[in-house]
C-alpha cells in the first residue's frame, strides 16, 4: 500500500506523461502523433488498446457502464506513469481511460510509451496496464440479458500486479 | 459537492456497488465524531443492516485524500474519505 500523502500532483498534463480519463473515444492515430513529437531519440513506441468485448464470465454482454472517482483516478494513473518513468528509460506516456455507457468494440483504454529500447517500452506498457487494473479506482457494471451486475476483481489481475 | 458540508467536517464517498447498496453517494461526519478509519467504519456499520455489511465486507478498500490507506491512518478535519471495491477498470 502506498503511504499517507498529500503531496499535490501535477495537473494531469507534465510534458512527457499526459493522462486523460474522459467520455468520449479517442483517436489512436492522434495519440501516437502526440507521442512521437520530440522524442526523436526513441526508436520504440509501444501501444495497447483495451476493448469491450462481447463476452464475460461465462455471459453475453450488451454494454457496459464505466464509473470512476474523479480527482482520484487521474491521480493515480498519474502515479503509475511516474512510476514506470522511474523504472525504465522512457520518452513519453500517454494514458486514456474511457467512462461512462461503453457498448462492444469500443475503446476502453489506451496506453502508449516511447523509449529508446523496445523492452523497456514493452516492460513498462505491460506494467503500467497491470497497475492499473489494481489500482486505478474505475468501475465496471456489465449489462447481459440476465441483467446487470458489478463485475468482480481478478485474482489473476492481482498475480499479475505483483510481478512487478 | 459536498452539500452543506462545513469545512471541519469529514467527507465520505461511496463508490460502485458499495454505493448502489448504501443508496448514498456522499455524506458528511462532524470530525469531533471519528479519530481513524476504523472509528468511521464502525460508526457508519450502526446506521443499518446494508451499512453493516457493507462496512464488515472484507473487500472494502478506504482512500484517504485519494491515495489508498490502511484503517490505522488517523484522520483530519477536512479529509476526503472514500470507501469501494476491488477496482475493476482497464
């Protein structure tokens, strides 16, 4: 657990770690438009993009609701990036996480990392992306023809979280 | 926000399903009331039978000024307080 502190973070915008947490779809093709700018150096730039999918836990899903706490899940993305800023040698990080109704094939998240060595652009999507499906305080509740229901924590996400 | 809250006051948030069963999204403790975490929790547990599960449910996890914390941390007049479950985004 991370300690008591009320250190104040940057607005969610430093110049090489840029969090979003918003409604509306994002443009992968700007997002690594905005990665490659200054960072001619890096010769690696790593993407993920999570995605509903049509299926969980053994149901169909039609659509699903993303609730966050504001204030606090910016924060936290931010720490994350922060953190794998410290770990590896990292260019830029782009973190999107999407809120609110989100029906199949839609975006979910982005994650992007520029670094000058592909495994350090790889180890750091990966562990920024762990991190957040443990830390980062957002919600989901899915909607199947048995109705709607709270999706629960991963032992696995957990497992994988504790690699790092 | 914080509706009528006073500035001494303590702020607490639910989220998810915990909010869903408390039928609450946000109230106010008076900060003469509670000293940590585990004296919100046990006072918040007497208001009901879903506060009581809820506040006795194993998995609950407690920010504190919006960084996670253990029940021993002391609080202050004027924290943000918020209880949820395992976090399920990504």
């Amino acid at each position: 657990m991370k300690s008591h502190s009320f250190r104040r973070l940057p607005v969610a915008d430093t110049m090489d770690i840029k969090i979003t947490v918003q409604a509306q779809d994002f443009d992968p093709g700007a997002e690594i438009k905005w990665l490659e700018r200054d960072t001619s150096e890096d010769g690696a730039l790593v993407t993920f993009i999570g995605k509903v999918r049509d299926h969980n836990q053994g149901e169909q899903v039609a659509h699903l609701y993303l609730e966050h706490y504001a204030g606090m899940a910016e924060r936290s993305l931010q720490q994350i990036a922060e953190q794998a800023k410290q770990r590896w040698q990292i260019g830029k990080i782009r973190i999107i996480h999407r809120v609110g109704e989100l029906h199949v094939d839609d975006n979910i998240v982005f994650v992007g990392v520029t670094s000058a060595h592909r495994q350090d652009a790889f180890y750091a999507s990966q562990m920024i992306m762990d991190y957040l499906k443990t830390e980062a305080p957002f919600w989901k509740k899915e909607q199947t023809a048995a109705g709607s229901r709270w999706v629960t924590a991963n032992q696995n996400d957990q497992n994988e979280a504790q690699k790092w | 926000m914080a509706t009528g809250a006073a500035k001494q006051d303590i702020r607490v948030l639910f989220f998810a399903q915990f909010r869903e069963q408390l039928g609450c999204d946000q109230l106010a403790l008076a900060s003469t009331d509670v000293t940590d975490i585990a004296s919100i929790k046990h006072t918040l547990a007497k208001r009901g039978d879903m506060w009581q599960q809820v506040f006795t449910n194993s998995s609950l996890l407690v920010a504190v000024n919006q960084q996670m914390v253990q029940d021993n941390i002391v609080i202050k007049p004027g924290d943000e307080i918020a209880f949820f479950p395992p976090v399920t985004g990504g």
